[in-house]
C-alpha cells in the first residue's frame, strides 16, 4: 500500500511539474564524471530546443536553439523577449513533443511565440516559421490569437509539419480548451497557406476537439486523440488515411494526452500504434485491473497486445510520452524498478508482441538517494532516428532546487550514449 501511494505521488509530481520541467532554467555544469559513454557522432543530425531565462526565481522568456547532434554549430533561432515564450506547440505544457517541427529537408520549423502565467499556463499565442538561419515568417493564420477559446473566434491547434512534401496538418481549435468547435477538424495545408482544407472531422456531437497529432513516418497517415465531449478528460484515438481522409477508431476511453494521459505512437508505415488505456471492459487484454497501461496494436490483424513485466519489477510509467520503432518493432516507455526506486525513471525498449524488454538509460547524474531523499531523475524520448539506431532524449533531474535538463542521443545498436547540451529537445532531423 504504501509502494502505491508512493508511486501516485511520483505520477502526480510528473503530471503536475510537467509545466514547471518545460520552461526549466538551463545551467552550465560539467559532465567529465556523467556515467553514460560519451562517443564521436557517425550521421550528424540537427536537434530543436528551448531554453528559459529567470529572474529572482521567476521564468521571464524562452527562446528555441538548434545545434548538430555531435553538439557542434549551436545557434539561437528566436530572441529572449521578456514574457513571451517560443515553443514547439501549446502541447510543450506536458513535455509531449507530438508534432513534427521540422519540414522534411530541415531547413523550417514551426513554432509558437506564447503568452504564459502560472495561473492561466498559456492562453494567448501566434505560430510562425523560422529558418534554420533564424529568419522568421509572418504568422501562420490571421487573427490575434491562434489559443483563444472557440467561443470567441478561430483556434488552432496540434500544428505538424508532415514528413513528405509541404504538408502541414493541424486542429481547428486550440489544445487545452474545455470547450471546442463543432465539429472538430483535421485540415491540412501548405505551408504558404495555400490548399487548406479539412481532410476528416469527429462527429460533432461526441466531440469537442483534437488533440496529439502524429505523423507515420511515410507521411500517409495521422494518428489523433479526438476528445470527447461528455468528458474533457477522456478521449477516443483515432488513425486517419492522408490520401483518403478515412479514419478508423483504434481505441476508446483513453486519458486524453493534455489532461495528463499518455501520448502514444505510430510507426512509419502506419501499421502499428502505441497507447496509454484505461480500464476499458470492451477490451480484455488491454484492461489494467487498475490506472493505466500502455498496449500496442496492429491495425492490419486487430491484435493488441499489453506492454507489461509479468514479474511486476518493472512499471512502466502509463503518462508522458511512449515512441515506437520505426517498423513498429518496439516501444520506447519511461519506467521504473521496484528494486531501484521511485526516484530513478529509465527508458525501456519494448518489444511491441510483448515478449521481452531491455532499459537503454542509466542515470545521467550520479545520484545517492539515501543521502538526497529529494533527488527525481527521470528520462524523456524525443525522436527515433529513421533507421531505428538511436533516439533522442531528455533526461531531467532535481532534488531541492530547480530541474536540471540534458539531451542525449541513445544509440541503441551499440549500448553507447552521448551527451549534446542542456536544454528541453523537442524534434530532431537526422538521416
């Protein structure tokens, strides 16, 4: 019982802190003695991030970086503006990187310039592009405020830029609103703004909105959590054909992704999904006696599958965000050892037909928790590399004082790491 209660106390810390963890302040530190291997890259990639100022202990802006995932060629993109925060999306609340900042080829990205307090998170905003040089785009979509309620004129939310072509999709109203537009859309457009149209919308009565867009990696299909309207807390998730506007219903009663819930997956093909489910009686297998559990599913069988330790050392942490291989393989989850402690959360790889898992992370900061009673460490998946080698990462740490924040690329064929800079990474361009 107290293992337990233990345990939701950590969950709530993590779903509570999200908001804290994604605005952190990032300190210089040296990482001679980290216990991760660190290596020379061998395919350069580019990693998006943000990092927060503070004054007296109070965030005052965020501006977004790229750097080579070797840590080389570190570039400011946005300026510090006092109170204004550039983010990847609204989603950056709970540290879910769901949308695909990129533009195929790297050389755009789509961010959020964002009004935050503390007592409101962010609820006023405009989404722009800005070049890999730092040269940014007049704003997306007219209007002053792509997050207002849909009460008081158009929203616009989960905004994803496609892997293939110049397609970018997005929700027609804003992410973290209880109430929402009827009815509830998927558009997709250029990113001049040019063919925007609606490619699938939920049935209005049912539901109030759209969250956690994610593209397949061959860009013909989007997974979505469509939030229903009897409950804002709860949503049913869906996967839509690009080329058909068709969507079929994966699953329902899920824990919608922004009210705290897992933010799943799909592979690059568009057969195989991650997710976080609830106790569903409509499915016995993947049905926890209890809170939450992740289940894969494969959309071309209908076989699902519970992502579980049968021997019950290892949990595997139902909230954040879970990634999936690219050939849908295995499933990337943050979990914990019964054996270790509640303070440690490692990454685990998976594998999707439930047979075996291995965890790919150690601490990135040597910890005593006997000595730190306060210490939580707990790492993050960003992005799977295309070919399936390696991941990126963040991997967060804080005791008494404010969370310290690292990004790392995992390389997950050969059992060694590196280190890149602090910060929060949200997308990643590699080969």
């Amino acid at each position: 019982m107290a293992i337990a209660m233990a345990k939701e106390s950590v969950m709530q810390f993590l779903v509570r802190g999200r908001a804290v963890v994604a605005l952190v302040c990032v300190f210089a530190a040296a990482f001679a003695a980290l216990p991760l291997t660190t290596v020379a890259q061998t395919s350069p990639g580019t990693v998006l991030f943000s990092r927060t100022t503070y004054s007296q202990g109070s965030q005052t802006s965020s501006s977004i970086f790229s750097i080579g995932d070797d840590g080389s060629n570190l570039r400011q993109l946005t300026p510090y503006v006092d109170n204004e925060y550039d983010i990847p999306s609204v989603s950056a609340t709970y540290n879910m990187w769901l949308t695909n900042a990129f533009n195929p080829k790297g050389t755009y990205s789509v961010f959020l310039r964002a009004s935050y307090t503390f007592q409101r998170g962010y609820y006023a905003g405009k989404y722009f592009i800005v070049s890999a040089y730092g040269v940014r785009t007049p704003q997306m979509f007219g209007g002053a405020n792509d997050l207002q309620d849909p009460s008081v004129g158009p929203g616009y939310g989960s905004v994803s830029w496609g892997p293939t072509g110049d397609q970018i999709a997005y929700a027609n109203v804003a992410d973290l609103h209880t109430t929402g537009a009827h009815p509830s859309c998927v558009r997709l457009m250029q990113s001049t703004g040019a063919n925007n149209h609606a490619l699938w919308c939920a049935d209005r009565w049912n539901y109030w909105g759209i969250e956690g867009i994610r593209w397949s990696g061959n860009g013909g299909s989007l997974m979505v959590y469509a939030v229903r309207t009897s409950n804002a807390l709860m949503a049913d998730l869906y996967v839509i054909n690009v080329g058909t506007g068709t969507a079929t219903l994966v699953a329902t009663n899920l824990n919608s992704p922004h009210n705290g819930g897992g933010a799943g997956d799909i592979s690059y093909d568009g057969h195989e999904v991650i997710y976080q489910t609830t106790r569903d009686t409509n499915d016995p297998v993947c049905n926890p006696s209890a809170g939450s559990m992740w289940c894969a599913k494969n959309l071309q069988t209908g076989q699902r599958v519970a992502l579980v330790d049968s021997s019950n050392i290892v949990s595997f942490n139902p909230y954040g965000i879970g990634l999936i291989s690219p050939d849908g393989s295995q499933a990337f989850l943050m979990g914990s050892n019964s054996t270790v402690g509640l303070w440690d959360q490692e990454l685990y790889a998976v594998k999707t037909d439930g047979s075996t898992f291995s965890k790919i992370t150690s601490p990135c900061v040597a910890v005593d928790p006997a000595k730190d009673p306060n210490a939580l460490l707990f790492w993050r998946p960003v992005r799977v590399s295309p070919d399936g080698g390696r991941i990126l990462a963040n991997c967060d740490y804080s005791d008494n004082g404010p969370p310290e924040v690292q990004i790392w690329v995992l390389n997950l064929t050969g059992g060694s790491s590196h280190f890149v800079t602090n910060g929060v990474a949200y997308d990643w361009h590699t080969q």
